[in-house]
C-alpha cells in the first residue's frame, strides 16, 4: 500500500496539481492561529505545548481516520493516503516555476526568466545574468525537492511503518509550516514562543536531509557530492540546507552559491560544488537528478517491499 500510495499520489499531482495549495494553506493557517492566541504568553514552554497540542491533535485525528477507513475497507485506506500525499507532497508547485525559467532561458529571454525567478523566491531578481538566475533556480529546486517530495516521502513511510499511516507526512508538513510562522516571531509580544517549532523542525528534518543528500551522490557524482558535503555544507548560512545544496551541487558538477548582485550591492554568499559555472544546460541536468533519486527511493521501497513479502 505505501508504494502504491506514493505512485498515484504522483500521478495525480501531475495530472492535475493543487498549484497554490491557497485552501489547505488557509484551513492550516486557523488552526495554527487559534493554538497560537490561545497559548502564545512569549515563553518557550509555552511554544512547547502549543507545538505538541497542535501537532498531536492533526497526528491523531488523521491516524484515527485511516484506521477507521482502512477498517471499513482497505480501499479506502488506501484513497485516503493518497488523498493526505496529495495535499502535503508538492512536485509540481516548484517544477512549474523551474520549467518555465528554463525554457525562458533557451528562448534567450532573460527578462522573463528573472520575473519568474522574483516570483518563485519572492525576491526581486532584476539585476541577475543568465548565469545567475540558473543558479540560483537550481539551489530553490534542490531545496524544493527535498521539502515537497522526498522529506515528506520518507515521514510517510515511516509513518505507515510505525504504524500512524499517512500521519507521518502531516507530522513532516506541519513540523515545516510551524517552523517557518512560529519560528520567525520576534519581539516582546512573542518572546521565546517560537524557539520550539524551529528546534522540532530541526530534529525531524534530521535524517531525511542526509537520506536526500545520500541519494543526490549515489545517483550523481558521488566522490564529488561527498567531498562537497564535507567540506562546505557548514559554511552555509543554514548548513541544514547546506546539506542538501553542497551535496547536489557536487552531484551535478556544478558550482552554486558564490556572490549575487542585490540593490546595487554584492550580496556575500560561500561557493557550493565544483566544477563549472551554472547555465541553462545544468538546469536540464538538475531535472535529471531529481527524478533519478525519485526512482531510486521507489525502487528501495519496492525492494523492501517485496523482501517483506518474501518473508
């Protein structure tokens, strides 16, 4: 069931994708706010509980259903994972923008290609080269497709594992949306109350950074993923996403980070990878990668299912 679930809730995403998750986005948004109101005195313990509370009760109340489903009939067991990967795996949310920026790229049209880079990023890109832009839309794949695809892949299976069904990519999605609105509350109104969900985010990213980072190597130029790994991740701003750059960088043979252009200004930024400066044709490569370390993982999981099986 799990491997199947992850197959159809992939084809579904590229046959009709949620582009904007706008409904699931508002709907989660509620429900963090009214632990937020209700808890948020600006001490840490505080975003202690209500971290655990909001997190327990979406865990639970999903965990709940699936069984109920599953006991009903295992069909509907199984729509309903694929119905929970649908809304919290997110392939083509990010492959649009990269798709695009790469045929705008080919097309020579470097002012399309930047108004689609400033949309994606939220950050204008106006003053960035053909070069750059590649780059910089190559570092938000890699992260994009470690947070939408294979993070929550692997909380997935875990989940279904442990035995909480498709709890375990709920448990994944809401660590990341937590982490990214309660980690970034400052001042005197909310003290220490977001330090927890950035502290949980970390622990249960984890593993699945180093698993996606393993797996950019093995599919790619491991000698040179490993090396960059070692060597760079840290000086990264957030090594956490150092991890999975400087790993896929060295994977493609590609050089990322280095300094950009902003407001006028050289915005510092360490070097990534080795090799060659990005440019359109090691965006196609970045396609690539990605969907090698997606078929690697089913076909593990496959293997594992089917050595299950056997036993």
């Amino acid at each position: 069931m799990t491997l199947f679930s992850l197959i159809v809730a992939l084809l579904l995403e590229q046959w009709q994708p949620l582009s904007a998750r706008k409904l699931p986005l508002d709907g989660l948004t509620g429900y963090v706010n009214f632990f937020q109101n209700q808890l948020n005195a600006g001490e840490r313990r505080h975003g202690k509980i209500a971290w655990s509370l909001a997190v327990l009760v979406l865990v639970v109340g999903i965990g709940a259903v699936y069984y109920l489903l599953d006991y009903v009939h295992p069909l509907l067991g199984l729509a309903f994972c694929v119905l929970v990967l649908y809304l919290t795996m997110g392939f083509r949310l990010f492959s649009h923008y990269f798709t695009d920026i790469h045929h705008a790229l080919r097309a020579d049209d470097l002012l399309r290609a930047r108004t689609l880079l400033s949309d994606w990023r939220g950050i204008p890109s106006h003053e960035l080269d053909s070069s750059e832009v590649a780059r910089l839309a190559i570092e938000e794949a890699l992260l994009a497709s470690h947070r939408h695809v294979f993070g929550v892949a692997f909380w997935f299976i875990a989940g279904m594992l442990a035995g909480i069904g498709p709890a375990g990519a709920a448990l994944y999605r809401m660590a990341q949306f937590l982490s990214r609105r309660w980690g970034t509350l400052h001042g005197e109104d909310h003290g220490e109350f977001g330090l927890f969900a950035r502290l949980a985010y970390h622990w249960i990213e984890w593993l699945p950074l180093r698993l996606t980072a393993i797996t950019f190597a093995i599919v790619g130029d491991f000698e040179d993923a490993v090396y960059c790994w070692r060597t760079q991740a840290n000086t990264w701003p957030d090594p956490e996403a150092g991890i999975v750059l400087a790993s896929g960088a060295g994977a493609l043979g590609v050089r990322l980070g280095q300094p950009i252009p902003d407001g006028g200004l050289l915005l510092d930024r360490p070097e990534l990878g080795a090799g060659d400066d990005a440019d359109v044709d090691f965006m196609q490569s970045t396609i690539g990668l990605a969907w090698r370390t997606l078929v690697f993982m089913l076909l593990l999981l496959l293997l594992l299912t089917l050595s299950t099986l056997v036993g």
